[in-house]
C-alpha cells in the first residue's frame, strides 16, 4: 500500500491499515479538541480547532476528516453544532 501523503509504501499502512502521518494528525486533533475544549460549556468551536490544527500543519480539511473519523469511532462528540469534546 502506498502512503498518499509521502508517497511511498509504508510498513504502518501494511500492518495497521493507517499511515504514521494518519495516526499523528489523529492525535494532534484529538489534543486539540481535549485542550481547547477545557473550561469551554460547549466544546472547543471548529474555527478554532481548525485554527489550531493549521498552526500545527494540518489543513482545514485534513481537520474536518479527521473529526469525522474520531466522531464515528466516538472518540469526540458534538455536544452543540460544530463544537467538539474528547469523548472516550
């Protein structure tokens, strides 16, 4: 399997299914979310989390993505429209 972002085969794709680059950004804007969430009623506010992430390299849609994947798995939920907390 081929990494898209690097372009080239990596032995994380092959044992796992996901890149390292895949895993970093889900960890990234997983921290995010937990970080600018604290203290905040509704969860951290997706401008913000978007903001965030581009300051750390990530795109706004790479962001996107990746908050649907963490809210599918349950890792983050939405508790007020695009606003997000740390779930599990």
């Amino acid at each position: 399997m081929i990494d898209l972002s690097e372009g080239r085969c990596g032995i994380d794709i092959v044992a796992s299914g996901v890149s390292k680059n895949q895993r970093d950004r889900v960890r990234i804007v997983k921290e995010i979310v937990k970080d600018l969430s604290a203290g905040q009623d509704h969860g951290a506010p997706l401008p913000e989390i978007i903001a965030e992430a581009e300051r750390k390299g990530i795109d706004a849609d790479k962001t996107r993505e990746v908050l649907k994947q963490l809210a599918r798995d349950g890792s983050v939920y939405e508790p007020r429209n695009d606003h997000f907390r740390v779930g599990r």
